[in-house]
C-alpha cells in the first residue's frame, strides 16, 4: 500500500497492510543535505528535497510542509529571527508590547504572495507535484487562542488572557483567527492533506477546564469553521488532552487526534470512542538516551496500547540531537509491531 492508502483505509476502517507510521523529521531535512539551518530555512526548494530524501531513506508514511513555527510570527511583522544549528529557529523579538500594538496589528489578506509565506506554500507545491496522492502531506498550523504566546510571550499572555481586559483580548483573538483561517484556506489550495491544529491552551495542563471549554474551544470552532473539517488533526503538543478530548470532539467535531506521550492511551480512546483516529506519540527526546532494547520495548508497549479503533504510530518534533541508529531502531520496531498488531 502507499502510505496514502495505509492512512486512508486506516481512517475508514478498512484492512490495511500495517498501521501507519509518521515520523516527523524537520531541522534533520537541513543535515541531509549538507546546509546550516538558516540557509536551509530560506528555500523551500531545499525543504521539499530534503521531506522526499528522508521519506525514501526512512520508509516512513508522511512528509512535512513545516519550516519552523515562529515563520506564523513573521506573518504579522516578526522582523527578527533566531537560528540555532543545533535546533529550531526561535522568534527574536516581540511583535506585540503594547495595547496599542494590538490594535496596529494587520493580518495578510492574500498569503500566497506573503513573501514570509511564498517559500512555504512553494515546498508544499513541490511536495504535491512530487508525491501529491501517494505520501500524506503535513502541514502545521497555531490555534488562535496559542498564536499570542509567540507574538508577545508566554507570561504577557497569560495575563492578557486570564485577566483581561476582554476587549482587548477578543479583538487579539479575532485578528489571530483571521490568520489562521488564511493559512489553511492556502495550505490546503498548494496540496496540503493533513493540517496538524495545534492548540495546548485547550489542555487542562495550561488552562482550567472551565476556560478550555469556554474560550479556549469556541476559538477553536471559529478558526476551523469556514474550511471545514477535512484532514484536521486535533494536537495539544506536549500538554495532556485527557479529559478535554471528548468535548472537544463535541464543540468542534474534529475526529483525528495526535496525543501527547503523557496521555494514557486506553483511557483517552475510553474518553472518545471507537471511532476517531487516534494517534501513539513516542516520546522522542528519550531517544537521545535510550539503548535499542528500550527503544524496542517501548515501541512495542506503544503500539499494544493502540487499540479499539483506528489508529497511527507517531513521533513528536524529533530533536536533532537524536542518534540515526536510533531513528532506525525505532522506526524498525514500529513496522514490526505495526505489521503483528494488523495481523
């Protein structure tokens, strides 16, 4: 099977050859092919290449229209970046520090000809051209209610979100859900399948429940509302998504879900039924420091716990400090146990 059909039979509930395996190698793309992260970050030629090398090398069931998620802060005037080589850009400065910045803030009405965006959408084009129908294509995208964290910092927001005052809070909000919205209107048109919704401000690890499901989720409704549904992934990145996944599914309807590695997988498919697609994330930054054998176990105690509906292996952001043989250990262990467990 290709590893469209692998995730689209999975995602039906159809037999399928094994469970899907993602594996979400981004900074690597610029170590393969000879670059430092910054120049590697500048073309999305190079980020194209480097997504189709690896998915060849590795045999894994996905690649990634990603650069780096601080390129979301430069679309509303970021104008300083930081870049590491030894992991991902970061932003360099604040784009809001005051009130009034608030209300300057303009979103892009046409992101296609963003130039802070062009080189993006090319790497997406290229990937569509290339595997477009065969090889998922993964995009990423910040919640509005978790974009403000890197526009003004984590602690500003906070205090914006939890104190107020409300206007100004909401007239943030609206401005970041417009952007969201054009991002995935223009994902979507340059060939994107799969759109990871990132949102940790609805994990009862960031917030209350009582303000997930108040403001947290009702954000989140409107910034996925006017396109839909299709190939949403809902991800709370490292934050626990037991307890709120249900009513998440409730307010927005979304119907995938890319858990956290502290999530209790029996519990959160307890929480949601059987029949939305549930994600296994392995914690990867172990991998920096886990021997073969734990690697194995691991693995295999991952996929064991994948059951009672549709399912996929996965990775979170692998560092660049994790070890190749490593990657390899892993990735052979989750085709072994993908291929018993669909036996």
């Amino acid at each position: 099977m290709t590893p469209m059909e692998r995730l689209s039979a999975v995602a039906t509930g159809k037999p399928v050859d094994r469970l899907p395996v993602f594996c979400n190698l981004l900074d690597q793309g610029a170590r393969a092919l000879g670059m430092g992260i910054e120049e590697y970050y500048r073309s999305g030629a190079s980020v194209a290449e480097a997504q189709l090398r690896m998915q060849r090398r590795w045999g894994h069931d996905n690649v990634w229209a990603l650069f780096y998620v601080g390129k979301e802060a430069e679309l509303l005037g970021c104008r300083k970046m930081v870049f590491a080589e030894d992991g991902p850009p970061n932003v360099g400065e604040w784009v809001i520090r005051t009130p009034e910045d608030i209300h300057r803030l303009q979103v892009p009405t046409d992101l296609a000809d963003h130039p802070a965006f062009a080189e993006t959408l090319r790497c997406a084009r290229l990937l569509r051209a290339e595997v477009g129908g065969k090889v998922p294509i993964c995009v990423y995208v910040t919640s509005s209610v978790t974009l403000p964290a890197i526009l003004m910092g984590m602690e500003a927001w906070l205090g914006l979100l939890l104190t107020g005052p409300a206007e100004l809070r909401d007239e943030l909000l609206a401005k970041c859900s417009a952007l969201v919205q054009a991002e995935i209107a223009a994902y979507r048109a340059a060939g994107a399948d799969i759109i990871l919704y990132s949102i940790p401000f609805a994990s009862p690890d960031f917030l209350p429940e009582r303000l997930c499901r108040s403001l947290a989720l009702p954000w989140a409704a409107r910034d996925l509302a006017p396109g839909g549904l299709a190939g949403i992934v809902y991800y709370v990145g490292t934050a626990r998504m037991e307890g709120m996944a249900a009513e998440a599914r409730r307010q927005i309807g979304v119907e995938a879900f890319y858990p956290s590695p502290r999530d209790d997988l029996r519990r959160l498919r307890a929480e949601l039924g059987p029949s939305p697609l549930v994600a296994g994330v392995l914690n990867d930054i172990e991998l920096v420091r886990w021997e073969p054998d734990r690697i194995r176990a691991e693995v295999k105690a991952l996929v064991d716990a994948l059951d009672g509906g549709p399912a996929l292996f996965g990775t979170m952001l692998m560092p660049l400090a994790v070890p190749e043989r490593s990657i390899a250990v892993m990735l052979e262990a989750a085709y072994a146990c993908a291929r018993r467990e669909r036996a």
